[in-house]
C-alpha cells in the first residue's frame, strides 16, 4: 500500500469510528509505531487530523457555532459525557483563596468545580450561568452575583447587557474555556458575543486560569478569544501531547497537568 494510500484509509477509519489509535494503525497497515506516529503526525500537520496521546481523533470544524442547551441536572454522570474534566475542574478549585472574588466559566467544566467548592471560608463567584447560580444559592459561605442579559438556549448570558455589567467588575480570580486552546492563537470561540464578553473578564482580572481538556488543544475555532498574554495557567489532563506542553512552557504559560 502505497503512503498516500494509507493516510486515507487512516482518515476513513477515523470519519467512521471516531478515532483511532496508534496499534490500530500498526495491526492493520503492519508498520511498526515510529511509522504509525509518523503518519498522525503528517497528518496533523496538513491539517486532517487532531493528535492525541496515543492516537488521534477527528479534527472539529472551525465553522461558527450555535449555543446548545445542556440539561445538566438530568445528567447522573456528566463526566460520562466530559471526559477528563471533572479530574480538571477538582484541580482549579484549590486556586480560589479566603475573600477571593472570582468568575466561574459558564462552560461544563465551570459546572462540575461547583462540587468540589470550599465550604471553610468566605468567598465571592460571578457567574453568568443559570444551571451555576442554583447550585450556588446551596452555599452558606460564597456570595453569588448573576450576570444578567438575554439568556441563550444553554442558561447562559454574553449578550450586550451582560457585557456591560462585568466592566464594572473586577476579579482576582477568573477561570475561562473555549472550543480550542493554542500557544500561537490563545483561546478561541464560535461566537462572537462569547467572545466579546470572555475578554472583557481576562482584562478585569488579575490571575486568568485557562481550564482545557486535552482534545481541545491545538485546536482553532472560530473566533480569536483571550491571548496567551493574559493568562498565567494553562490545566489539562494527561493526555496532552508533551510537544503542546513545551510550547505553551516556551510562552511563558505555567503547565499544570491533571490525572498522570
């Protein structure tokens, strides 16, 4: 089978199941594991594939998302659906201290630090997410502010009125996402509101943490979000490929990973 030949059949096999690993393709092609990470890397490189610890998954569309509305409290297991993030978001946590006050992302992975909170000491959380403010109002000890604004499909608020609020606001502490996560790009998102309203927290805040499972790494979506020169500290999980590390580490950007 002729190289070219190969990286398609690769391609196939990853639009049909989802992914593939690197002993997959040295059992079916019989080539030996050099050759195999060889192939994802080329591949990666031409802008076909993304690579992962082990193998390699399909690469997202860039093209502008639309808000999705996610029942969280009808998921018993959300990390059944989010890989890797809950061990992140229990990471993050020990990063809010006594009278911080603090931005919470709207995404998943803000949702599932909500559990791991401290009870011990007095804090404050914005948030602009209305799944996040009622779990929230449970707590004794943190004072909860709720950005307002047009709520999407998802309980979520970006919009003109929610940017205006957070202006006013300052933060010692903001945890942000996004759909990617590159050294060259920063965060990026598909929608220009989101957007808007993510800088605006990053700008007003002293300390950004930027919380990324590993898949999302080395991905671009649509829109350019925070630049790497606002945040201070990148947490992933254990699948992220050593060769991003170093190039985040090169940016100045502190490296802290989960679940090794």
């Amino acid at each position: 089978m002729f190289l070219e030949e190969r990286h398609q059949a690769i391609l196939d096999i990853i639009k049909n199941e989802g992914r593939i690993s690197t002993g997959a393709i040295q059992e079916r092609f019989n080539v030996s594991v050099d050759t195999a990470r060889r192939d994802l890397r080329i591949l990666e490189k031409n802008g076909l594939l993304k690579r992962t610890r082990g193998g390699a998954i399909p690469l997202p569309r860039i093209g502008q998302s639309t808000p999705v509305k996610m029942q969280y409290h009808s998921n018993k297991d959300i990390t059944n659906i989010y890989p890797n993030y809950d061990a992140i978001a229990a990471k993050a946590v020990e990063y809010i201290m006594p009278n911080d006050v603090v931005y919470i992302t709207s995404g998943s992975i803000g949702f599932l630090m909500l559990k791991y909170l401290p009870i011990d000491y007095e804090f404050t959380v914005i948030t602009n997410s209305i799944d996040n403010a009622c779990i929230l109002r449970k707590y004794e000890n943190i004072k909860t502010y709720i950005i307002g604004g047009q709520m999407r499909p998802n309980g979520r608020m970006v919009d003109s009125m929610a940017q205006e609020l957070v202006r006013s606001m300052n933060f010692d502490l903001s945890f942000l996402t996004g759909a990617g996560f590159t050294p060259d790009f920063g965060i990026s998102n598909g929608t220009p509101e989101t957007v808007v309203f993510q800088k605006i927290i990053a700008n007003n805040t002293k300390r950004n943490i930027a919380l990324f499972p590993s898949h999302k790494i080395g991905i671009k979506a649509f829109l350019k979000d925070v630049d790497m020169t606002k945040l201070d500290i990148l947490i992933t999980d254990s699948d992220v490929l050593e060769d991003d590390v170093s190039k985040f580490r090169e940016k100045g950007l502190e490296v802290v990973i989960v679940g090794e």
